[in-house]
C-alpha cells in the first residue's frame, strides 16, 4: 500500500515552524516579512509608550509589540496588537497566555518601504472582518495613516494637528500626527 504524504496548509507549515516571527501566514502562503527599520522601531516604541501605559493605569486593555496573531485562516504579525483586558486569556494560574488565537481589538501597521501598501491594507481589512475594532496603517515616508474602524472604510489622515481616530475603549487617548512623527525627529537630534 502506498502513503500519499497529506499537504500541509500554509498556516499549518507556519504553525509548525520552530521561529516564526518574520513570517504571516496568508491567502494559502506563507510571507516573509522584511525586518524592522529605525524609523519604524521608533513609531512602534513612541506609540507603545503613547499608550500602553493609559491603558493599564485605567485597566481596560494592554498594548503588544510584534505579536503574532492567528485567527481564522491567516496569522498576521501586528506591529502593535491592543487587546482589552476582557479579550486577553490566562491560564489556570491567571498568567496570560502565549499565544493568541482571536483577532487583537485594535491593530497597527506600520508599512515598511519594501512591502505593499494594498497587502498591509488587506491585512486590516481582514482583521476588522473578524471583531477588530479600530486599525491603523502608518506610512512613515509619507508622514501620514491609514484609518478605518468597523465600518470597514478607510480614511487618511496627514494634516499634522488631526488627532487620530482610536477605538470607544480607548477614547481618552489624544494623539496627532504630529505627536506620532516627532519621535523620529526627536530620536535623531538625540544621535548627534
């Protein structure tokens, strides 16, 4: 009797890799994802700390940098993944699990120069299909983001006073365009 080896989907080879981190999982392939650049570390470390921290003083919801989410068909690697308090599971000791399997509350992308801006919007798109309420897309050549909620509709933002969109749990958060991109000017007056 012969053994036709059984094919793996792309997300089961993906799932089966021992070091995943640059790698989504879509539309029936697996995507390498090119690595992280300076300007895009600093949005990722600006907005991290623009955030998480109202979010844990109020204990709603946590902020995550470079999280691999696996949900429905794909996994897709957040830039920033926020999930409120009550979409986070634990274990049996209350120590929050290691991975996720739903889609994170609010997304953040920020596109890097080498990648498709229609693959990072599809991404968010998918997401918002599947419970996410608010995602982002931050293009840090052009100085501006990409919008949408619920709805699905995306909106650009690049006027620097426009302060940006954020989900209902996390309306007390106030930050512009502005704020979002100074960080990298910032960061380069601090290296010289």
């Amino acid at each position: 009797m012969v053994h036709t080896p059984v094919k793996q989907s792309a997300l089961e080879q993906l799932l089966d890799l021992p070091d995943a981190n640059a790698i989504e999982s879509s539309n029936g392939r697996l995507v390498p994802l090119p690595i992280p650049q300076v300007h895009r570390s600093i949005i990722q470390r600006q907005l991290l700390f623009a955030i998480d921290p109202l979010l844990n003083e109020l204990d709603i919801a946590q902020a995550f940098p470079s999280l691999h989410c696996t949900f429905g068909d794909r996994s897709i690697i957040a830039d920033i993944a926020v999930f409120e308090d009550v979409n986070i599971a634990t274990d049996a000791l209350g120590n929050i699990e290691d991975t996720f399997a739903i889609s994170p509350d609010w997304i953040v992308q920020i596109l890097p120069p080498t990648r498709s801006i229609t693959t990072a919007l599809k991404n968010i798109n998918y997401c918002l299909a599947h419970g996410t309420q608010m995602g982002w897309l931050i293009d840090p050549i052009e100085r501006c983001v990409f919008t949408s909620g619920a709805e699905r509709t995306f909106e650009l933002i690049e006027d620097p006073a426009t302060i940006l969109p954020v989900p209902l749990f996390a309306a007390s958060i106030e930050l512009t365009i502005s704020q979002l991109f100074g960080a990298i000017a910032k960061s380069y007056r601090k290296s010289t």
